[in-house]
C-alpha cells in the first residue's frame, strides 16, 4: 500500500501500555491487530493465526518467537514469518509513535457489500419484526452484525438478555400481548436450547413468535463438532415452520414463509443460520420481500348452518353466560357489547382475567381454580354457555353439562376436549356481528345485573374476612392484593408468574382496563420477569408494565434486572417473598406426602436490586404495604419491591 492509501489509527495512548517482552490484542477500525513489543521495536501483526484463526494478542513471546495461544505455532514478532521457511505466515502492517502514542496505518475499507443477513433482516423488518431479544454470539455474528446496522438506522430493537430463556419468554410475551411476532435469537447448540421453555410457552399459547438461531459451519455438521446440535431436528416439535438457511436458499423468502407461518397459525417459526451463509454476498439479483399482499384479511364469516344453530339456543335460553378465553384478547369490545345487549354475565378464563372489568355490571370476574365464587355460581346456574376463544382446560373447570357454543377461529380447538352443542369457525368479531343481525333483540334473557351485584357483595364481605387475618410470619397474599387494588394504575399491562402469588392474583386481584400476561397452558415458573421485558418493548413509556412473582419463579430469571438496568426499563417487579415453594408445599400435602425440599434461601431482593442499579424496597409490615406500593409506581427507573409474606395466607 502508498501512503496515500493509508489511514493512522491511535492504538495506544502511552507506549509504557506494553512492556517490553509483551503482546496484545488492539483494534484499529474493525480490524483485529496483534500488537507486539520486542527488542524496542513495536510491530502490528494480524491478530488471527492462519491456522485456527486463533488470537495471537492473547499469545507471548518465547525465546524470542510469538507463540500462538491455541495451538503453539510460532512467528516472528517482527515479521511475522514462522521458523523453517513455510509459507503460512501472518500479515504485518505499518507502525508509527507520535507523543509515546501507538499508531497502525490501514487502507480504507471496503464499503459494506449487501450479505444473505442484510437480505434477511431487511426482508424481517418489511414484515413489521422490529423487536429482537437474544444474546449475540460465536455462531451468529453475521446476522448479529446485519441487525447492528438496521438498529443504527433507527429501524429495528435488540434487547440483549442475560439468558435465552428470558429472550424466549419475552418474545412469547409480546406476541401474547401484541398479537404480533417478535423474534428470540440465539447461537447455535446451548443458546438455541435455552430457548426452548419459551417456545413452548409461546406454542401451548398460541402467539405467533420468530426464533432465529445460528449453526456451526455446514462443514463440520454432523461431524460431532463443538457445540453443534442438529436444531431442525432438535425443533421439529415446537416449531411449525423450520428450515435451515443454505447457500442457494430463496432467503427473502424463507423468512417471509417463516413469518406468514407464525402470524397465521398463531405459532412458533425456526430458522438456524449455519456460520458461514451469514456473511455470505447476496447475488445482485436479490432483494429483500415485503408483507403486501401475502396475507388475506382473517374476517372469516361462520358457515350459516353453525349460526342458525347458535341463534336458535341463543334466542331461548333464559339465563346465558359469556366466557371469554385468551383468544376472545383482540375482541373483547364487540363481546362485552354482546352480552350487554343479550344481558348476559360475563366471566374470563384466568388467561383472559381483565378482558371485562370487575367493576362491570355484568362482570363476573375469573373462572376455575385461580377464580372467584361470583364466576362458578353464574356458570352453574346458567341454562347456556357462549364461549369465545377459550380452549376448555382443567384449570379452567368450564362445565360439560351445560348446553355450549363455543366460537373459535381455529377449527381443530372446536369441541376440542368434548362434544359440545354448536362449534362455530369463524372470527369473533365477524361472527358477533352475525348473531347479532340474526337475533335482531328477540331474547328471553333474564336482568342478571341485581344478581352479579349481590354476589359480588357476598364476595367482598368475605374478603373483608380474610383480610382481618394476620400473621408474625409475614403478610397475607389478600392485603398485598388489597393494596395493589387501590394504586395500581388502571392501564397497567401486567405480567404474572405462576404459584400461590399466582392463585391470590387471579382470586383477589380487581382489573379495570390492565391486560394481563401469562404462562397458561404450559404453566412456566419464571415467566414474569421476562415478560415484562418483552410487553415493555411493546408498549414502550406510554403504559406502565408490572410484573409479579414469587420468590421460587423470579430466582429463574433474577439476572435480567440487570437487562432492566442496561436498557433503562422502568418496569415495576414486585416479589412476593416466603421463602418457599409454597404451591408445591400445598400438593404435597394434598397428594399426602411429606413436605420436602420446597424450602427456599433467598436474597434480600431489594438490595439485590440496588446493586443492581434498579430502584429497590423491602415490606415486612401490612400498614407499610400500601405507601411503599406507591413508592413502587412513582419511580421513572427499574423499581423491586420485595414484600415479606406468610406462605399459609393465600
């Protein structure tokens, strides 16, 4: 090169940095360089051996020779070239000291060329996948880098987490609360099976979520090499898309599929990235695919023999109740509407708790055993059930023997479990809208507003009970959800973990307008934290995200208050601490076994948060619990408050 070609990079500020004798790895742009020291002269050699592409700057010099770190091969410092005239040795570039200050002279670099990864996430962008959680990594460098330049230019958000189970969970929490997918990403072997929990929890859930993984070399697949898994077949359960990215893929197009996949079937989609595609040049030819025209619009109609069934039931029952499923999220508007003309009462599965407020005239609060007596008095007591996109779980307890029709978007959940009275395929909203022009108000539905508020009262009244008993051993899960019933605000999204914190939340928990997350079907421990990370890259500062969990679930995940930190999420975490795996303690008990091993030794959690660098508070006391509740909310940064609890008052 001429010097008219060379750029100086400042490398070392005071040469006295490097001894005499030393080696060290230095970077000058984005070029790795292996600074050396011998008999008073500095050399810039490349940092990588030809051999195994091992870090020469982490290597030293023995008599006399640069000795390569991982594998033992020799160099002159100063030249570069090995002993015994091979032919394999390393590029030096010039040097020069101004001030005691280090300088290598580069040429300029090429600009960037447009790699496969570019392609890809361009390609996930057009899609609206804008929110990444993951942690970047040996064998997804490539795409990592791709994503670098698409964040710089404002269009995307990586969140690096501290585990990819966390980045997993928190994805399947956006999608949850978005109906949108996010994307977890992770390298290839125990980053991509960290994910899997998450995806699960997605799959059983039916958000759409977008997993991308690398790979090791395609090389070397199969070979038994370092940290290699054969992912596609690793993921073929969880996954209902999944495909390995190759040379001559359509790779604009395989992302486009993934996506399409996860967005309609509500599902999980896998792409592993072996190393060496990423940093592959895409051909001239290739361009990155957009959303236009690839979905059709998802307002399908129910075929008219299944509404003629449903309005005939409907028309005649006297006292119809409404049960509302985490898939009835994005119609709870036109269902609510519904059964205010119907005069219907309406009750939620615990994983659509808040799709009606409790304060609702016709609201009847949480079924089955996170639930509320209002809910199963109402169901038992009904002559018709009208379900919307619930999917009929144990935990859930939603009666056989009552007349049903259940409204469903995916055929396959209708009369999933059991037989019921009419299956409806259709789209809640569209449907809705159907029954109501073939009903056209000729009901015989009885006023159940008197009746829903007299049970309430009942409810209340025992509340005010159980909310009388204390303890020395700590305080009762009814006053902490007392209290949160009082400050919360009402347009909070709030993420829930599983548990007895869990059970006391859907039982004693009032919602207004918050929308509520969690793991239902697959019943993750661990899921709060992370989620809350994920519903706060959904909704940004403009709602406040709170998450809740106990002592055993928050322990999972406990790092990722470091992730709060790092990316300045106020998200509020609020611990339930009783030192012990208290639901388990209760099965045991039930199953009539001995307690055993459910014991917990936790952290002080606030002062774990502050070292953190969150916003931290301890509770031991009920009178204190409601202030420091409020403390909790005023915060603007990442705030724990670690409450004290009984295990025995749920």
């Amino acid at each position: 090169m001429t010097d008219k070609n060379i750029i100086w990079h400042k490398v070392l500020d005071d040469k006295k940095e490097l001894p005499e004798g030393r080696v060290k790895t230095v970077t000058a742009a984005h070029k790795g360089i292996c600074l050396t020291h011998y008999k008073g002269k500095f050399s810039a050699l490349d940092n990588r051996c030809p051999h195994q592409g091992g870090p020469l700057g982490e290597g030293s010099i023995e008599n006399g020779l640069l000795r390569c770190p991982w594998h033992g091969w020799d160099f002159d410092p100063c030249t570069g070239h090995p002993p015994g005239g091979y032919d394999d040795g390393i590029d030096t570039f010039p040097i020069k000291e101004e001030n005691d200050a280090i300088f290598v002279g580069l040429e300029p670099e090429k600009p960037h060329e447009t790699t496969v990864s570019d392609i890809m996430v361009e390609t996930m962008i057009n899609w609206d996948v804008t929110k990444v959680f993951g942690m970047v990594g040996h064998s997804n460098l490539g795409f990592a880098d791709a994503m670098r330049r698409q964040e710089e230019k404002g269009n995307l958000n990586f969140y690096g987490i501290r585990h990819e189970g966390a980045a997993a969970f928190a994805a399947s929490a956006y999608g949850k609360l978005t109906g949108k997918p996010a994307a977890c990403f992770s390298i290839a072997g125990p980053g991509a099976t960290n994910l899997y929990t998450g995806l699960w929890d997605a799959k059983v859930d039916r958000a759409p979520i977008l997993a991308i993984t690398g790979q090791v070399k395609t090389q070397v697949v199969g070979t038994g090499n370092f940290q290699e898994v054969d992912l596609v077949q690793g993921f073929n359960t969880v996954a209902e898309f999944n495909q390995r990215i190759q040379r001559d893929s359509r790779h604009a197009e395989l992302m486009s599929l993934a996506i399409k996949h996860a967005i309609l079937k509500r599902d999980v989609s896998h792409l592993t990235l072996p190393d060496e595609i990423q940093e592959l040049k895409a051909s001239s030819r290739a361009k990155a695919k957009t959303s236009k025209n690839r979905i059709t619009p998802l307002t399908i109609a129910p075929p008219k023999e299944a509404v003629d069934e449903a309005v005939k039931l409907i028309k005649k029952a006297k006292r119809p109740v409404i049960i509302m499923g985490h898939g009835a999220r994005n119609h709870k508007k036109e269902v609510v509407k519904f059964a205010e003309r119907l005069n219907a009462a309406v009750l939620t599965t615990f994983k659509g708790k808040g799709l009606i407020s409790d304060d609702h005239p016709l609201g009847g609060g949480v079924l089955g055993r996170s639930g509320t007596p209002i809910a199963s008095w109402f169901m038992n007591e009904c002559d018709l059930l009208i379900v919307f996109g619930a999917s009929f779980s144990n935990h859930t307890g939603i009666t056989p023997k009552k007349p049903i029709i259940q409204v469903d978007f995916d055929p396959l959940a209708l009369s999933k479990f059991h037989q019921v009275e009419v299956a409806v395929w259709g789209e809640i909203s569209r449907t809705l809208e159907i029954f109501q022009e073939e009903i056209k108000g000729e009901t015989s539905a009885i006023n159940p507003r008197n009746e829903i508020a007299a049970r309430w009262k009942i409810w209340k009244e025992e509340k005010t009970k159980r909310l009388s008993e204390t303890s020395d051993k700590g305080i009762s899960s009814i006053a902490i959800f007392e209290a949160m019933n009082k400050v919360t605000p009402e347009n909070a999204v709030m993420c829930v973990d599983v548990g007895n914190n869990a059970y006391s939340f859907g039982r004693y928990f009032e919602p207004k307008n918050q929308d509520f997350l969690m793991s239902g079907y697959l019943g993750s421990i661990g899921f709060a934290l992370p989620a809350a990370i994920g519903a706060w890259a959904a909704v940004g500062n403009s709602r406040p995200v709170i998450a809740v969990a106990g002592d055993g679930g928050v322990c999972q995940y406990l790092a990722e208050i470091t992730t709060l930190v790092n990316y300045n999420m106020p998200v509020k975490l609020i611990i339930i601490n009783n030192n012990e795996l208290g639901k388990i303690s209760k099965e045991q008990r039930a199953g009539e076994f001995e307690v055993w091993k459910t014991a917990l030794s936790n952290p002080n959690f606030a002062e774990f948060a502050e070292s953190c660098g969150a916003w931290g508070k301890r509770v031991e006391h009920q009178e204190d619990l409601e202030q420091a509740m409020k403390e909790l909310y005023d915060q603007s940064k990442p705030s724990v408050l670690e409450i004290i609890a009984d295990v025995n008052l749920i």
